[in-house]
C-alpha cells in the first residue's frame, strides 16, 4: 500500500477485503480464538508461526489499524496501545530497564513528564531533560554511556515547539541510540519523522487520529532503520530470550525485531491493549484524516491571526505565524501546517483566563485536545497541575497560557465566539 499517496492509504491500508468479504473493517470481538490442533497452538506460543490466539497480543481488528498507520508514517510495523501514556511508556522500557539512562526534551506534555520524571524513574531508569532548542554540542555533552535512547515531540504540547528533527537524530545516532519522537499533534499528514532520522513514532491516537473524541488509545511505530546490533546498548533485541526459548529477536525478525519485542514481552506481560470496537472506531477516524487536519490547520491559522490584533491578548503561539520562533523550522518539517492547537495569553493572567474561559459558548472547556470541536483548556491548572513552578517554567508552560484546540467548525463563527468571551474580560 505504500506505493499509494497517504490520503489514499488512509482508507485502503492494513485491510483488503477478498471476495464477498465485508468492505468496511470488521470487528473482531473475541479474546480466543479456535485451533484443531494443539500443535499448531504451541508453535504460535513460542513465534514460530504467526496467528490469533489470545487478544491481549494480537487481534485481526487491532492488526489491520496499527498497518494502517504504520503504512501512513513509512514504517516496517506498529503496535496499538490502551492510551497514548501506553505508548510513550512501552516504546521506552521496550528498550530501557533498570539502571538505564533516557534523554528527553522538557517540551512535553504534563503526563509524559510526570511519567518520566516519576513513575519510570521508581523502576530504576534515569530521565535528564532538555531543552528542545538545545545545540548539538550541548545536546552530545548530556549523553552517558548507559543512554539508551532520546525521547522528543514533533510538536509540543502545549507550548508548540516545532523539534529540530534532524539534530536531535544525528545527536542520537552519534552515540549509537535511537531517536523516538511523539508526532501527536502534526500526525503523519503534516510531519514525517522518519524521513529526518527519527527511529520510532508514538501516538496518542485519541487525538486527531481519531478525531471525535470517542476513543482512547495510542500507537507505537517503528521505523525498521534503527541497527540495534551496531553495539551492545540493547541486549533484550540482540541476545536470547529465555521467556521464548532462546529467541534472539533480531535474527528471528530482522527489521520488524522492536515491534516484536514489544508485543511478545511487554503486551504479554503488562496488557495495555486496546479493544477491537476502539479499534473500529479509530480506523474510521483515520479515513477522514487528511480532510481534518487540513481543516484544523486552515482555521486555526486564521484564527492565531485574528488573536494577535486583539489588544486583550499579551502573546499569541502558532508556529504557523510569520512571528513565530518556530517558523522556519515549521516550513522544514510540517510545510502543510502544524495542528489546530494554539497557545496564547490573555492580559490580566489567570483571572482574566477565568472569565474568558466561563464566557466561551461555542467552545468547550475540555481536558482533550485534537477533537473535531473546538475546545479550550488552561493547561497549568489541569494537565500539568502535578508539576512544580521550576517544572513549569522547565516545560516552557507559563502561568498565563491557554491552549485552545480548533476544531472543524466554520472559522467565523469560532471567532465570533472568542471575540464575545474576550469582550467580557
């Protein structure tokens, strides 16, 4: 399917229907599936033979969407999650384990930081976190000889920061690791990280993959460029498997040993897979993609335009805007245009924040962000209220910032809602 446009891999890609089968994607509802042989049963136990067996590790539904996106970013394979936290968290320890160290940009979204910093971090494996303008020099100065991989956003959330793709990656590949990048908010219609160096891709597919907001979940891509054999840094890919009978995952599976690994390890032992009828659910988002996201971009730049003449607004963040810090690295990596999302501040901080928030009528407050409607969230108090005001200041995410996720709806009238609330103020 890769010889096709991305638009049209949206809706072919991961599913082919035979003769007289169903055209659209069915759901597979079953955790079990029958054998007439216990044979054929133990060689699928010990990945001899590829089949359904138990959900929990592979579905024919779940399969044929995480194909799909995987055939959408250009990579060898991909593994569906129960959430996007899923995501970022197995495509780490998929590689990484006590003692281990992690670099990653400081640019995250509140719970990748919290995940990091916190929860991985009782499982014994060090995070140090970057800035995402960092040099390369300083970049290369923070690598250990226990580093096992570098962790960044495309575009962070919520401060959109666009990622300088390539450094990060000849960074990573210098000191023989693997660059792993959260391409969340621009999705493979608007950037493609594999194309600048990047080895692995995670999702949160809740986002604009799936688009309505019915659905959590997430997705880890690997790209198959990545030669985990050049050193000694990842002995889980690269020595036996006793859990497998001595399996050696990268001599068993060549390009498509990470994604293995993940499933016949991590989904064995920690689950974190998504239903089937989740599943459904997000390939149907995925059709509508590139119409979306295109949308999403069209209004929002309209929108950050109109912001930034408004004198109730302090600063207004869209890497689509000319003003932008991030605007030459927006027309390399994302030409098409970034995501929906725009950050910006309203005089009068937090209270003004309040009020601005409490009188929007077309727009919701929401936790989510990416959906089809607009939505708007004060991520200091919400996302990232766990962190510390030095671990505020450390993701870029000021007191005053607001991150308003356009949706789809007729730009004028988003704007028409904004500029009554902002009235009120």
């Amino acid at each position: 399917m890769n010889k096709y446009h991305l638009n049209t891999n949206c809706l072919h890609a991961g599913y082919s229907p035979k003769n007289g089968e169903p055209r659209v994607l069915p759901i597979t509802q079953s955790t079990t599936f029958r054998y007439e042989s216990s044979e054929q049963m133990a060689k699928l136990f010990d990945l001899e033979e590829d089949g359904y067996f138990y959900t929990r590790l592979q579905n024919p539904t779940n399969d044929a969407v995480a194909a799909r996106i995987a055939a959408l970013e250009g990579g060898v394979g991909a593994v569906l999650t129960s959430s996007g936290q899923a995501s970022s968290f197995y495509s780490v320890f998929n590689i990484a384990s006590a003692g281990d160290h992690i670099i990653a940009s400081s640019a995250l979204y509140g719970g990748t930081y919290n995940l990091f910093s916190v929860t991985m971090k009782k499982l014994g494996i060090d995070f140090t976190f970057v800035s995402p303008d960092i040099s390369a020099d300083e970049l290369n100065s923070v690598f250990k000889s226990n580093t096992k991989a570098v962790f960044a956003e495309s575009l962070s959330n919520p401060t959109l920061i666009v990622l300088d793709i390539e450094k990060f990656a000849a960074c990573a590949h210098a000191h023989g690791v693997p660059l792993i990048v959260d391409n969340t908010f621009p999705t493979p219609v608007n950037c493609r990280p594999f194309e600048f160096g990047a080895d692995i891709v995670v999702h949160s597919t809740t986002k604009y993959m799936d688009g309505h907001a019915t659905s959590v979940g997430g997705a880890v891509v690997d790209s198959g460029n990545f030669d985990w054999t050049q050193n000694d840094k990842f002995p889980g890919l690269t020595t036996p498997d006793e859990s497998y009978h001595g399996i050696t995952y990268t001599e068993r599976f060549g390009k498509g040993a990470y994604v293995t690994k993940l499933v016949a390890q991590l989904m064995r032992d920690l689950g974190s897979v998504p239903s089937p009828h989740n599943s459904f659910l997000l390939n149907i988002g995925l059709e509508t993609l590139p119409l979306r996201v295109e949308r999403h971009c069209e209004n929002a730049l309209a929108v950050a335009k109109w912001l930034e003449g408004n004198d109730k607004v302090s600063w207004v963040n869209y890497p689509g805007l000319e003003s932008s810090k991030y605007y030459a690295l927006h027309k390399k990596y994302m030409p098409n245009g970034t995501s929906g999302v725009i950050s910006f501040g309203i005089k009068g901080g937090r209270a003004a924040a309040t009020v601005f928030m409490d009188s929007l009528e077309l727009a919701s407050i929401a936790t989510h962000v990416a959906d089809c409607r607009t939505c708007v969230l004060y991520p200091a108090g919400t996302t990232h209220r766990q962190l510390t005001s030095e671990q505020l200041t450390e993701c870029g995410v000021p007191d005053d910032l607001l991150r308003l996720s356009v949706g789809i709806e007729y730009a004028d009238d988003i704007i028409s809602d904004i500029e009554q609330a902002l009235a009120k103020v």
